[in-house]
C-alpha cells in the first residue's frame, strides 16, 4: 500500500513541476466524484450477501475572489443488494459550499471547504432475530469542514483529495423508521441535533479522489 502510494505521489509531483496556473476571479469549475464498489460477504452460517454502491457527485462553482470559490453540489447514491432486491436503495442530496485555497507553489494547493447541505436518504437492512426487514427515511440538514489537497494536472485539470472526512460537522436529522408487516417491532420517528468532531488519521486510508475542470484559465 506505501509503495503504490509513493508511485503515484511522485507520478503526480513530476506531472505538475511546470504547471504555473492558479485559481483565478472569474474561472468557472465543474467537477465531481465518482465511486463504485460491488463486492460478497459471507455471514456464520455460510450465507452469501452480494452488494453494489454507487456514488456520484457533480458540482459547480465559480472563483468569486483570488483563490476562493462559492459553488453548488448534488449527491447521488444506489444501493444494491443482488440477493434480495427489497433492500436497494436510493439517496439524494444537495448543497452549497465555499472553498479556500492556499497555493504551495509549483501547481500544489493546500484548501479548505465548508458546506451546507441538505440529504433524503433511504436505507433498509435486516434487524433484529428474527430478522425483519428495517425500512428507514432520513432527513439531515447539516454544515460541514472538510480540508484537501489539490495539485493542477495540467492548465485545465485539477486533482483533489479530501482527507480527514467531515472534520467538523454539525446538523439536524428526522427520522422515520418501519418495519415489514408482522414483524416484533414497533415503527417510530425520531429527531436529534448534533455536533462531531471527526479526527482520526486512520482516514487517510482511504482518500476521496475528485477532479476538477476549470474554464476561463
């Protein structure tokens, strides 16, 4: 793992030695996220539970000030289950955010972003023994601080990676949960504010990559 991490840091830091553009007033920035993982789990008693995640997450912004950005973004999120399809689920979000940069030199930035967001997240899974099926709506409305690092590609592209996830959060959740007809348990809703911070370097294992692409440079 510190090997082909190594590999790419060095990849990366001789692909942006002559790149000299920075975040600029005026330039317009789409980028995103993408991410998708499918993979079987195998419980105690040798049943097998294939998944699939699917992740996307387009955003817009524009350089409103040397090296600061305000910008908008959308979530989108599937979960499969491929033995039992009453457990696929959707999740929509969106948000607003505003990001600062730091130029290090050379095309490497160091930045800062805060957001406020707005998720409907839809989850099922097995609960309780007998299992039943577990059916919950979410409703969160929630700010965040997130750091990263950016490094341009090349004049039009930028590399970034967020660390450190959800640094600082802070929101409002509403939840709704049911249960299959039949089943021991009893629906309920329930509402919480609260407050998290999120320090923990195991993290780093496991980098959100995006790109960006920047228009006007």
């Amino acid at each position: 793992m510190k090997q082909k991490f190594t590999l790419i840091a060095t990849f990366i830091f001789f692909t942006v030695l002559t790149s000299k553009a920075q975040v600029s007033k005026g330039d317009i920035i789409v980028g995103g996220n993408l991410g998708f993982t499918t993979g079987t789990q195998k419980d105690v008693d040798g049943n097998k539970n294939s998944t699939t995640n699917f992740s996307i997450q387009p955003s817009f912004g524009k350089v409103y000030k040397e090296n600061k950005i305000i910008g908008i973004i959308a979530r989108y999120r599937y979960l499969g289950n491929g033995d039992n399809s009453e457990l696929n689920t959707n999740s929509y979000g969106a948000g607003i955010y505003l990001r600062q940069y730091k130029p290090l030199g050379k095309g490497f930035y160091v930045f800062v972003q805060e957001s406020l967001n707005a998720d409907l997240n839809h989850l099922k899974n097995f609960y309780g023994s007998p299992a039943d099926i577990q059916d919950t709506k979410e409703t969160n409305l929630y700010v965040t601080i997130n750091p990263g690092f950016a490094c341009d590609l090349s004049k039009r592209f930028q590399l970034e990676l967020l660390f450190l996830n959800n640094l600082i959060s802070a929101g409002y959740s509403h939840q709704i949960v049911k249960y299959e007809p039949g089943a021991l348990y009893n629906d309920y809703k329930s509402n919480y504010f609260y407050i998290n911070s999120n320090f923990d370097w195991s993290q780093l294992s496991s980098l959100n990559v995006g790109v960006k692409i920047f228009f006007g440079r």
